[in-house]
C-alpha cells in the first residue's frame, strides 16, 4: 500500500511521492494528508492529531503547513491516510535507520483543522457511514466524572474498573483523557478541548469539575476527587517557555463565599426517596432564592410586581434580593432590597452586574458577549414611593464591590 495508491483513492496527486504528505483536491474540495497511526489519539469516537512541525523532517512540512492553513481558511474537510511505521522501535533506538511503512486510505473518517498556530496543529477526525457511533455516545466522557462522584476518590485504574462495571459493552476509549479533561490542575487537559482559551476554574465552564492529587507514598499514587474550591482554591494554566503550568489564583472574598456557598449547597442532601421527596426538595430550593416571604411580599408590592431591571410580570420567577448581603432581620429593609427575576439576582449576587449612582444598570465585561450586554446602560424601574428607593450608599458599596473584583480579574 503505497502513498501515491492511497491518496489516488481520493482522487488527490502528490506533487512529490518522495517527501509530499497532503494534497489539495478540487471535486470535491478537500484536503487529504498523511498522519501517523501511533500518534492518533482514538477518544470517543473520534480521532484526535496533535503535532508540532518543528519536529517534522524534509520538505513536506512546509507543503503541509500552507495546506492546513487552506483548509482552516476555507473550513475544508480532511481525509485522513493513515501511515503505519512497522519498525518504530528501531527507529526511535536509532534516528538514522530506514523507516519501513505503509499507508492505508480512511475514507470512513472526515476531519476538520481544529487549531493551527506557528508549527502547532490539531485535526480532529470524526467516523462517517454506516458503522459510525450513534449520537447518544457523544458525550461518553462525561462518564469519567460520574465514577469520581460515585467513588469519591478513584485512581486510573479504579475509574477504567467502575466503567467496565457499569457500561461493559460500551467501555471508555480514552479513560486518561476524559479525566485529565475535566481536571482543573491538569495543563494536559488543553490538549482535549482545542475552543477554550480560558483555563481560569472560576470561569464557570462545564468541564471545570475534578482535582489531581498525588500523594508521595510510597508508592506514589495519582488519584482524582471532585474539584472543591473552597478546599482547592481556584487555578488558571498559562504558558511559559513553551510549556503550561498551574498557576493559583487568589482568592478575593467574593470567591471564597461562592466557593464555599456551592461546597455548602448539596453537602447534607437527605436521599431523594420518592417523586414526592424530590418535589419537596426541589420547591425548597425555590423558597430560599426567592427570599424571606414578608420581605418579598413587601418587594412585590413596592415594584409593582415586576422586574426592577426588565419589567417582567412573571410573579414566579421574581426573587428578593438583597443589595447588602443578609446579616439579620435588619436587613430585610425594602431600601436595601430589588426585585429581580430569577437570573438577574444570581448575575447581582455573583458581582456581574450593578447598579451605577445615576440608577442605570451595569454589566460585567464578561457578560458583554452575552444577550445580557443588552441591559447595560439602561434605567432601573424605581418604586413609586421615593421611601422604598434602594439606599444610594447601599448600591454604591455594592457597585464599589463589584468593580474591585473586575479589576483583579483584569490581565496584568
């Protein structure tokens, strides 16, 4: 299986069979290009190449290079011909050794340039056809993290053990990546999700859910507990000197109260026995963000049952929030309150939106890319009654509050 033959298949022509690794088809438009099948990473049903040209040899790698760059441009899919090096170990005992190979077409896998900067690039392969994975095993790797919740603490080896349990026709491809995706103090996870650019665990991204421990031993062992800032304070990774490394963020006392406040929230959690049970706990939940009854009901009435930022009528999903944090009866004062629906107080008590001293709303650059971006600079709807307007100075330590952490969040 040659490499002209192979890429033939595609209808594609090397212009050079000596040191050429991709070409450029017109009917279809494609790009088809040689990888290496012991640097494929198989995970979830997908193909993942992560490779660098610098430490590519021959002419190729500029040919490739300006082809990537295409079909990045151009959104082109890949089609993948896979080269297998037979005498591997030879070659890597000794660089100068002749590589025996042969090549194989894949037509049964399309892909995509996921990343491409300098010599650095992702492909990303996906199965197509008849014997290509259903939807609903998309989201496989989502398993690994239901083994650490139902382990509490689990190595490699414990999380492959408890998924052979639980799924033993439909095992993990990769059980290490899927970990190491989900792991905030991991800088191999930015290897499995090629969009994200922001690596801080106090972003709020989905994936931000285990922690890597090791302990020393002997013998050392690497295991994974569930991600608790209030116990493992929050982490970003960036990149020095080529290489990515953890580094801790401080914790300001907003964080450390959401922090605390998520690790509070499902600590004492009875079993959910019944629907009814699970009724019950979850109308619960709703009475507590909806706030204290009497100190809602007066909000209600001040706002004339609606939304102070949007308006909204909706009676249910209005909540009585507090400007000043809650420190007894004595703050339940309907100056020291707004009515909010439900998002725009959690938005309000997580410091992403405040109220500027002209009574105009202000959102968080980190809602700018949001629908919420609409609502900056618009006026709040204040009480008829100039007796149940919120307290000036009550806002402007609150807005005080909330601009102080934007700007220990702002890049150095």
């Amino acid at each position: 299986m040659g490499i002209e033959r192979e890429f033939g298949r595609y209808g594609a022509k090397l212009v050079n069979r000596y040191w050429a690794v991709s070409a450029l088809t017109d009917a279809p438009r494609e790009l088809v290009v040689s990888i290496w099948q012991h640097h494929i990473d198989a995970s979830d049903g997908r193909w993942i190449y992560d490779d660098t040209l610098d430490r590519w040899r021959g002419a190729g790698k500029n040919l490739l290079k300006e082809h990537l760059a295409v079909a990045l441009r151009e959104g082109l899919p890949l089609r993948a011909v896979v080269a297998t090096q037979h005498n591997r170990a030879e070659v890597l005992a000794n660089p100068e050794k002749a590589s025996r190979n042969t090549f194989q077409a894949r037509p049964d896998w399309v892909g995509r340039v996921e990343h491409l900067d300098g010599d650095h690039f992702v492909l990303v392969f996906e199965r197509v056809g008849e014997d290509a994975p259903s939807v609903s095993t998309g989201a496989k790797y989502w398993r690994a993290v239901e083994a650490i919740e139902a382990l509490g603490s689990a190595s490699l080896a414990d999380v492959e053990a408890w998924d052979r349990s639980h799924y033993p026709s439909d095992p993990l491809g990769n059980a290490r990546a899927d970990l190491e995706l989900f792991t905030v103090n991991s800088p191999s996870r930015i290897h499995y999700s090629y969009s994200r650019t922001n690596w801080r665990s106090d972003s709020g991204h989905a994936h931000d859910r285990l922690f890597k421990v090791v302990d020393p031993g002997p013998p050392r062992r690497t295991r994974y507990v569930l991600f608790n800032p209030a116990e493992h304070g929050h982490v970003d990774l960036e990149k020095v000197d080529g290489k990515w490394h953890v580094r801790p963020l401080p914790l300001d006392e907003q964080a450390r109260a959401e922090a605390q406040g998520h690790a509070e929230a499902f600590a004492h959690q009875a079993p959910l026995d019944s629907d009814h049970d699970a009724r019950v706990w979850a109308m619960r939940a709703v009475a507590q963000r909806r706030g204290q009854p009497l100190f809602r009901a007066k909000l209600l009435d001040a706002y004339g049952g609606a939304c102070a930022i949007t308006g909204c009528t909706a009676v249910e999903v209005l909540e009585a929030a507090h400007v000043l944090p809650y420190r007894g009866e004595h703050t339940h004062r309907v100056d020291n309150g707004l009515l909010l629906r439900a998002d725009l107080h959690t938005l309000f008590d997580c410091q992403l939106l405040w109220i500027s001293p002209g009574h105009t709303v202000q959102v968080a650059p980190a809602l700018q890319a949001t629908d919420y971006a609409a609502l900056h600079g618009q006026p709040l709807r204040l009480p008829a009654s100039k007796a149940d307007h919120p307290n000036p100075a009550h806002l402007a330590e609150h807005a005080a509050r909330c601009q102080a952490r934007e700007k220990e969040k702002a890049p150095a």
